[in-house]
C-alpha cells in the first residue's frame, strides 16, 4: 500500500518521496518533526495505532486516513514470519506459542481484533478509507482508481493502469532489493490470500472462527474482510 500511494502522490504532484517507508508518527521525534513541518503538502505519514491513540488534531484538521486490513489468519501468519525474519524485532519460540501470542493480543501494536472495532467505528468518517489486500489483490487498478477519487487526485487511465501494474505483489518483490535494501525479502514474502491453511491446525482454525464470529461477525469492517470466503 505504500508503494501505490507513493507513486500515486508523485503522479498527482510531481513531488519524489525518497523514503522507503512513510515517517511513522509513533516514532516521531523533534527532527523528523521538523522535516515533516518543512515538507510540501501532501504530507504522507504512516502508523500501526489504534485510532483512539491517533493525535486529536489528525481528526480535527479532517486529515485523509487509508486504512487496510489483511483476513486475520493471513495476518497472523505474516507477522509471525515477519517477526522472525525482522532483526530488530523478538523471534517467535514456536509457530504455536506466536498463534497464543497473537489472539491475546500480546504482539506488537496489540489486539488484531481491537484494531478492526476500533476502525469499524470510524468507516462512516468521510475522511478514512478502509481497503482490504484481498481486494487489491483481485483488482488492483480498480483499488488504484478508487484511492486516487478518496483523495482527490486525479490520474488518467493510463496514469492508474501504469501505476497499478508497477504495484502488484510479484513487480514490488522483484525491485524490493533496490526500494527496501536487505529488508526487501522480509517484506515481500509470498504475498498469497490462503497461506494460512500452510499453518493453521484445524483447532486453531476453528478457534480463530470463533473470536471473529464473537467480535466482529455482523460489523461492517468483518463483511468487508469476507471471512467465509478467505478464511473458511
């Protein structure tokens, strides 16, 4: 998602981002603050919070929000790989220990299930688009085409057919030693809807069934991540 927005801001704007990720608010300190200050608009930042622990001042200056979300069981194994292959953050001791780890909520930037109620409440804020990976996945230049309307930039077709096939997942794995550095194999992987079932047992399957159905069964953040269809 941030290589899309990314190059969607440098079409729109001509302005080039040479971060390989955007400035994460949860670690700004008095430098990156100033450069962010100094910085044109659009300012693109990015953050794991909970929306409860967003600044006040984000919702109150009406800033745009894209938020997106992964099948939890999908997530979970990509974190658990991501963790492990990730330097500077802890190793998981077992497969079965992080999958107890995660439905508590004791991983990094907490509760998966939090996270989606938290941003359930917000999908009627003009400002916050809430995307799926599925869905990018399945049409990327549709997502690419709605991104660009939520924000109010405005590519041509073939700006956002260029763009949409410079981001797929296999485009961005290939160029991610020259984009991430030695990080580029750590975050692209596999990329594929359905590696859970590689590592799920059938009971941790069917207990990660149950927590969404108790939590977030019946909103609509649970519809649009089509459990039945990704995670059953």
């Amino acid at each position: 998602m941030v290589g899309v927005l990314k190059k969607i801001i440098e079409a729109a704007t001509g302005q080039k981002n040479e971060l390989r990720i955007p400035p994460l608010i949860e670690f700004f300190g008095p430098d990156t603050l100033k450069v962010m200050d100094e910085r044109p608009s659009p300012r693109f930042m990015g953050t794991h919070f909970h929306p409860d622990n967003i600044p006040k001042s984000f919702y109150e200056k009406k800033t745009k929000m894209l938020v997106i979300f992964r099948n939890p069981k999908d997530t979970m194994v990509s974190y658990y790989h991501f963790s492990n292959n990730n330097p500077v953050l802890p190793s998981a001791q077992s497969w079965d220990a992080y999958f107890s780890q995660f439905m508590s909520g004791d991983v990094g930037w907490g509760s998966y299930f939090d996270h989606a109620i938290g941003w359930d409440k917000k999908m009627d804020d003009p400002n916050v688009m809430v995307v799926t990976y599925e869905d990018l996945k399945q049409n990327l230049t549709d997502g690419v085409r709605q991104i660009c309307s939520f924000f109010g930039f405005k590519l041509s077709e073939d700006q956002i057919q260029q763009i949409a096939g410079q981001s797929t997942f296999s485009a961005m794995k290939q160029g991610s030693a020259s984009t991430h550095g030695n990080l580029g194999n750590v975050i692209f992987r596999k990329g594929e809807v359905g590696d859970w079932k590689n590592h799920f047992t059938a009971e941790q399957s069917r207990e990660m069934d149950e927590v969404f159905s108790k939590r977030l069964a019946g909103t609509r953040l649970g519809a649009k991540l089509d459990y039945q269809q990704h995670c059953q």
